[in-house]
C-alpha cells in the first residue's frame, strides 16, 4: 500500500506525520526510526529496545517525526509516499517531489 504524506516545515525542523497505523496493518508499540540518503524506514515492534519511540496510540497509532535530521533527509521535498509493509512491519518513507 503507498499513500503520500505532508512533509511541513516548523521551527525544530521539518516534520513527517503519520497516522492509523492499526488501519494500515502496523501493530508494534514501539519504533525505530533509520535516515538513509534516500529513504527513512520505520521499523515496529512491541519490545522498546534501545533508541526505539513509543508509538502514540490515539487516533489508530501515530508517528511524529520532526527534527533536523528529517529536514536534511527532505532536502526540499514537501511530499513524502510512505510504503507499508505488513508483513515485516516496516513503512518506507520516499521524497516525493
């Protein structure tokens, strides 16, 4: 499943806001989040492990990414497609434009 995000500027950084993660077939409470050149990756799980975030339940489950790691990984993308992944419990994040 590949939808499209906001990527949106704020004065900690750019911020990429996901939501109904339990509608998209993620269950773990916990991610790791990994910036790569090209992609960020979200991986879930349900044992917090170091450098792991708790997902917010509300809403279905939600990851809020904001900082200056997420601005430099846009590089000017206001658009980012998130790719699931259900079966390893993974959402890729892309730059859009």
């Amino acid at each position: 499943m590949c939808n499209t995000v906001a990527v949106t500027e704020t004065s900690k950084g750019h911020r990429v806001w996901i939501q109904g993660l339990q509608g998209k077939g993620i269950t773990g409470d916990f991610v790791l989040v990994t910036f790569g050149p090209d992609k960020v990756t979200l991986c879930f799980g349900n044992t917090k492990l170091p450098k792991w975030r708790k997902v917010t339940q509300s809403k279905g489950g939600i990851v809020d990414l904001q900082s200056r790691k997420v601005t430099q990984w846009a590089n000017g993308a206001t658009l980012a497609t998130t790719e699931v992944d259900t079966q390893a419990q993974t959402i890729t994040l892309a730059r859009a434009n």
